[in-house]
C-alpha cells in the first residue's frame, strides 16, 4: 500500500519531514474520496439554499477538514 510506504520512510519520519510525509498522504486519499458529494450530503436539503460560492466554500473546509481528520489517523498507526 502507499500510504504504508509513505509512512515506513525513513526520510520521511523526523518532524521536519512532517509535511512532505502529509503532503504525500494526501496526494493518496484525495483521489480515493468524493470530497464534494460527501459535503453535499451532509448538508442535506440546505445545499440547495446556499449559493453557488458557499456550496464551494463548504466543500473546500470540509475537504480540508476530512483529509486532516483521515492524516491524523493514519500517522497514529
């Protein structure tokens, strides 16, 4: 798995690599998440009364949100 290679780099491992080490897990799990559908249903209904901005606005935060969320459980592994 990559993300195990990400996290078993030795070059990887030192606090000064930590945002390359997250830079490269990401690079991993966004294309495995529908970040924007799973933000469009979470608001349910009210995502057809905010705007077009908000929807995008919405889906930027709880992409950021969930892609950190899922980073920080993967480094405690």
């Amino acid at each position: 798995m990559r993300r195990l290679k990400i996290l078993n780099n030795p070059n990887l491992g030192s606090a000064v690599a930590k945002e390359e080490r997250r830079r490269r897990l990401r690079q991993v799990i966004y294309p495995r998440f529908d970040f924007a559908e799973m933000a469009r249903r979470s608001l349910g209904p009210t995502w057809r009364r905010v705007s077009p901005e908000e929807q995008q606005e919405f889906v930027r935060l709880f992409t950021d949100l969930l892609a950190e969320s899922y980073v920080n459980n993967i480094e405690v592994l």
